[in-house]
C-alpha cells in the first residue's frame, strides 16, 4: 500500500518531538479520520530554523509531518507559506488517494504554527490561516474539555 519512501519516513520519523521556547505552535485536527497533528516552530530572521511535530495518527499522518519538516526547515515564513499538500506528497513520492487527507493535516498543522508566530509577533495574519484556526478552535476546546490529551 505505501511506497518504501513513506515507509522511511513512517518507521524513523524525522524532527519528532517538540520546542519548550517554540516561537509558533499549530495543531490541526482532520475532519475525515480523526487524526491529530501539531507543529512547534523556531524563527530566527524570518526563517524556520527548527521545526518538530507530533502526530496521533496513521502511517502517513507520520510520514507527512516528517517529511513537511525537512522540507520547511531553513526556509523562510514566505517559503513555508507556499508549501502545499502536493509538495509533501510529492517529497513522499506519492501517497495513496485515499490518504492524501493526511497531506492536508499536516500542512494546516505547520501553517497553524505559522499563523501563531506571525501573531505572536504582531505581524500580518493571512486571512486563510486566521479563518482555518477559527473554525478549529471550537472542536480542539471541546476535545480538551472532555479530557482529550492534544498532543
């Protein structure tokens, strides 16, 4: 089912863990399968000098996070901005269609991490991030209220 690339990065994830002084924290839930991704960023002079994550979830909810995070470390905030889920599956040399949800997740977990930076910072929140993390705020409260551990 998953190509030997995915199965690298699902086997030894990459960047796992998180940052106690992160600059920018995302987590993003998917609304298909249920599965949890969150991101801490480390920015020095506009660009991601450290990245880690951590996912409950499948195998490629795993490889997607660590693959996103080679892909975005040492780029700049506008770089990592137009990463897009095709660039993960790409880097992953494909991803089965019915997983390719999971490029999603991740993604919106590392531009969540992102927008909070960038609001951290007082600087301009795109409109797209900003309306993302208001519609998953609710459901991530709920979750925390009944006692969900989020990553």
């Amino acid at each position: 089912m998953y190509n030997e690339t995915v199965l690298q990065h699902y086997r030894n994830p990459r960047n796992v863990g998180d940052i106690q002084d992160a600059d920018g924290i995302g987590i993003y839930m998917s609304d298909i399968c249920g599965d949890i991704t969150k991101f801490w960023i480390k920015v020095r002079e506009g660009k991601i000098v450290d990245v880690k994550y951590r996912t409950q979830g499948c195998a490629a909810s795993i490889a997607c996070g660590s693959v996103l995070t080679e892909l975005v470390k040492n780029k700049t905030i506008e770089e990592a901005l137009k990463l897009t889920k095709d660039d993960i599956i790409s880097a992953l040399n494909g991803l089965p269609e019915m997983k390719t949800h999971c490029s999603v997740l991740a993604d919106d977990a590392l531009k969540d991490a992102i927008r909070d930076y960038l609001s951290r910072n007082q600087l301009p929140v795109p409109r797209d991030l900003h309306e993302k993390h208001e519609r998953m705020r609710p459901l991530l409260e709920k979750m925390k209220q009944m006692g969900y551990v989020l990553i």
